[in-house]
C-alpha cells in the first residue's frame, strides 16, 4: 500500500498524465465525487447547502506554484472577490490559500502583502483566513509569512502536518501565539527522513500533536481543528478534548472534512454537537490535488473504476 501511495503522489507531479487524464469523461466524472463544479458560483452554492444543513464550509481555489507575478495578482484578486460574496450572502464560510498559488517562489515579500490585504479582507467579511502547507520546504517560508499576518490580524490560521518530523517543534514554537491550527496527516511525497513513512506512526504523531493543541484550546489560547476523515481517531480525540474540558459547541475544537467524503458522518457529527466545516475546492487545476487525495485513501481508486466500466 505504501508502494502503491509513492505512485500516486508521483502522478500527481505528472504534466504528461495531467494532459492524458484530464479531458478524459469517466476521469472527470470521478473527480466530482470530491468537487461541486469547477467554478466559484458552483463552490458557493455548495457552501449555501451545508450553511442550510448548520455546517460551515472553507473555500479553496486549486492551483499552486505560478510562474509570474500577474498569475499571483489574479490569485490575490479573486480571493477578494471570493470573501466579498461571502459578506454579501452571509455565508458561514472561510477562505484558505496555498502560498505557492500567492507567488512565494516568485516574491516572498509580495506574497506577504497579498496575504496581508486578504486576512484584512477576512477581517471585514466576518470569515477567516487559512493559510495552508505544502512540500516540506515551504514550511520554514510558510510559518514566517503566518507569523507576520498573525501580528498584524487575529482572524488567520496555518495548517500543520503531522507526518513531518519537525512538526512537534513547530507546533511548540506557534503555541505563545495563541494561533488557529488545523492539523492535517499529510499528502506529498517526503523522503522517510523528513516524513514518518507508515500510516500507524502518523496516526500516533496526529494523536500527540492534536491532544497537546487541544490543551492549549480547552484553555482559550488556541482554536484547535482537527483536519481528517479518519472517524475512530476523531472518536479519541473527542474523549481526550472532554477529558480536558473542552467543549466542542464553545468553540475549542472542530472537524474539517473534504467535501465529498464522508457526507454522512459529517451530519451526524454536527447533529452531536461537534462544529463540522466542509472543504470545497473548485477549479481547472484539480489534477496534482485529485492524486493526492486518492493516495490519502487509495480506497478511493476503486470509485474510479467503477466509473471507467
């Protein structure tokens, strides 16, 4: 299974299978198992569902590591124009944005800016700012950008991953921040040193890391989310989190889900108090993102074989 998990995140890094997979109909037919549509209005008018069923959603564009500053702009741009439809509608909705897709290879001090103006934006919206993690070497360039927001606006979060060796420090190092951390397992491709390589030491890691941010959160100076799917994890944690007092309805935890997966269980999550958001991604760029979540739940392969036959 691992063997087989290393292949699909190879995939994901693949110009050639991109072009080969990505106009093909039972391909994008399975793709939409995990995404509304691949426009903003579709994106938003998911949102606007869940909001009716008391769910929260988090909204991200896909897209990653532009190669021009005007590519960057138009990123920035229309996450304005996202937080705006969501002031207008009055959406239970948050944004989250992958720095690459800001244009951190090209301008590390522009990208800043544009982070800046979006968590501003936020702000005004009444919605939140996530910003999320890439490859492991991002993360240094990824937690000095949060760290500079995070001075200059409340209302901004960073996504942590816990299959990275460094992540308990990092973690450590967030904590007087008081910060917004939604904790992932992790979907690329890491050498075994840099990333624990089997499932059983990254479930152990998310353990760890989740119990010490729900600490901090059952004490009002963290907002913990627990970022997975994995149902008999989310059954611990919630025992740890009453254990330690922390309540799920007084915002000291919630459960981020991907849109798509575990419908069901998200409802009756929510239906038990715990506070659920949805992940929408929306857009053309879904390959590299599409990979990667079927080599988080190969299991997943087989949805897209049965619509090949």
């Amino acid at each position: 299974m691992a063997l087989f998990r290393r292949l699909l995140l190879g995939a994901s890094r693949s110009p050639w299978l991109a072009r080969q997979l990505s106009e093909r109909p039972f391909f994008r037919r399975a793709v939409r198992r995990f995404m509304p549509g691949e426009d903003l209005d579709a994106a938003l008018a998911a949102a606007a569902d869940l909001a009716r069923e008391g769910m929260g959603s988090v909204l991200t564009q896909l897209g990653e590591q532009v190669t021009s500053r005007d590519e960057a702009a138009t990123v920035r741009d229309h996450y304005q124009r996202v937080l705006e439809e969501i002031r207008q509608r009055q959406l239970p909705a948050e944004i989250s944005v992958k720095l690459t897709h800001l244009g951190l290879d090209l301008n590390p001090k522009a990208c800043l800016q544009d982070l800046l103006a979006l968590a501003a934006r936020a702000a005004a919206a009444g919605s939140f700012l996530w910003i999320d993690m890439e490859e492991s070497r991002y993360v240094d360039a990824t937690l000095e950008l949060f760290q500079a927001v995070r001075a200059a606006h409340a209302r901004v979060g960073v996504c942590l991953q816990a299959y990275l060796r460094r992540t308990p420090a990092d973690l450590e190092a967030l904590l007087p921040l008081a910060p917004a951390i939604r904790l992932v397992k992790g979907a690329y491709n890491e050498s075994p040193d840099v990333a624990l390589p089997k499932k059983r030491d990254v479930d152990a890691a998310y353990g760890v890391l989740a119990g010490r941010l729900l600490e901090r959160a059952a004490r009002g100076e963290a907002r913990a989310v627990l970022g997975t799917h994995d149902l008999s994890l989310i059954a611990r944690l919630r025992e740890r989190a009453l254990g330690l007092g922390a309540a799920p309805g007084g915002g000291a935890y919630e459960v981020h889900m991907l849109y798509g997966i575990r419908a069901a269980e998200q409802r009756a999550l929510q239906s038990e108090g715990v506070p659920v958001r949805v992940l929408i991604s929306y857009g053309t760029h879904w390959f590299p993102w599409y990979m990667r979540r079927l080599a988080e739940r190969p299991a997943n392969v087989w949805f897209v074989v049965r619509n090949l036959f």
